[in-house]
C-alpha cells in the first residue's frame, strides 16, 4: 500500500503496511518495506532496501541510507543519519534455534547522532546526541554527547562539533573550542563537551 497523504514520495517498489504512520515529506525509495506499527516523521528520507520494523520510532528530519534494518525496539530522534549498510542489532545473544524475542533490549539514538557506514549499533545502548560513530566501527557500550568513536570494539577517539567537525581538545580535562564554521563555541568538562551559550 502506498500512503496517500500529502507531500509523500513513495517508489512504487516499496511496500508500506496497513498503519505505519508517515510524516509530510518523507522519501521513501525503491524496495524499502515500512511495517504497521513504525512512526516515522517529517522530511525523512528512507532509502533502497531499507527495512523498518513494528516497534520502531523515527524522528523528523533523518536520513537512512540504503540497505539498513532497523528492528523492534529502536528509537531515533531527530536529525540521526545513518550510513550505508550500518547495522542495528536486537536481541544480544541470538540463536536461531532459541526463541529471544521477549528479550529484545532498547536501543535510543539521540539528536543529531551520526552513523557511519558499516558500523554496528549492538542493543542495549544509549548514542548520545550529536555523537559520531566512525565508519566499521562496532558500539558495545553507551556513548556521550558529541563523542568521536571508532574501532573494534569502539572507543573515543574525540570530539565532534554540531556541524560535524572533529574538536581539537582532549578527550579529559579542560579547554574551550571554537567551530570555524558556525562560531558555536564548546567547553570541555572532564571528561564532556557542553554547548556555550552566550
């Protein structure tokens, strides 16, 4: 079934079951498939192959590359991007001859988070805003706000700016930064990143 609201772009390949619930101005392109219970919101753009399950939340403004599967129980905020292929996990010790779907883990990718192409999101985590997980990287544990992760398994790396520039302080201790692009200016506390508000 294809959607008949207003402003929709829906390829005719793609399948969108009876009750998904599509914001005004998403983009959903060739072979996704959109199960009943997934909300997805405005101006999100879903792309080739991708597949979006019953227990799923997607926010205003995402952008999920191709041949990504976003289980049950996975919540994206607003503005996540997800790279090429990333892939998102559920239940944390499968097996396909053990019925686990009682114990599917949640996993929340908060604001602005980026998803590198290849990586894997294991269940269970919390990606803190505006964070950025490297492309092949493997995530175990939770991330903080504006983190750099990358490796296997992930670790920080860095820090990001909202604009998705690599932070020149260190991982811990005390510094102030400056984005060159938006002047939005960043102080390190410790081990976090905090916005100046001025």
């Amino acid at each position: 079934m294809i959607p008949t609201q207003q402003n929709l772009n829906v390829h005719t390949s793609a399948i969108i079951d009876d009750g998904a619930k599509i914001g005004e101005g998403s983009r959903i392109w060739h072979f996704a498939h959109i199960c009943a219970g997934a909300t997805i919101g405005k101006n999100v753009s879903i792309g080739q192959g991708v597949f979006v399950g019953n227990k799923v939340t997607i926010g205003d403004n995402c952008k999920i590359q191709n041949n990504v599967s976003i289980y049950d129980n996975i919540t994206l905020e607003e503005g996540v991007f997800c790279g090429p292929s990333m892939v998102f996990t559920n239940v944390y010790n499968p097996r396909a001859l053990i019925e686990r779907k009682d114990q599917y883990r949640d996993t929340l990718i908060k604001k602005g988070a980026t998803l590198g192409a290849n990586c894997t999101i294991v269940c269970g985590v919390v990606i803190g805003e505006f964070s950025f997980i490297a492309a092949g990287a493997v995530v175990t544990k939770n991330v903080k706000a504006y983190a750099l992760m990358g490796g296997v398994p992930a670790k920080q790396i860095g820090w990001m700016s909202k604009f998705g520039e690599q932070i020149q302080l260190p991982l811990v201790g005390e510094g102030e930064y400056t984005c060159p692009y938006t002047a939005q200016r960043y102080q390190l506390n410790g081990d976090k990143i905090n916005e100046i508000t001025s």
